[in-house]
C-alpha cells in the first residue's frame, strides 16, 4: 500500500459500491474499505497522527466527479 490524499480517501469512502469498518484499539484506529471483499484503502490514525494509504491502481475505484 502506497500513501494517498485524504480528498481520494473521503472518495473511496463515499462510494456506494464500498463497504468499509473501524477497528479501535487504544489510541490507534483502523478505517478500511472494500470493493467485493478485497482491502482498496485504509487510514490509520494513532495519537496525532492520520495517514491514508490505498492498494496498487486504487485510482480505478474513484467516483468520476464530473458526473
């Protein structure tokens, strides 16, 4: 997984062809997203700090936003 924007991430979130979970534990929380059961995305936030990574050719699974 390669780090992303959070604009992709919120994109990939707002999909209705995704399904996504949160896992805490402690101070870290685990966000991911599937497409048919398949890891796309995920943002990691543990104390201050918030990355978002997404899978090799995520760019595939963005909702067009000119439509």
């Amino acid at each position: 997984m390669k780090l992303i924007m959070k604009t992709e991430f919120d994109n990939l979130r707002l999909n209705p062809k995704h399904t996504y979970e949160a896992d805490n534990n402690g101070n870290k929380q685990v966000i991911k997203i599937y497409r048919l059961n398949e890891l796309i995305a995920k943002k990691v936030t543990q104390k201050k700090s918030i990355r978002y990574f997404g899978i090799k050719g995520y760019n595939h699974y963005l909702m067009n936003e000119d439509i």
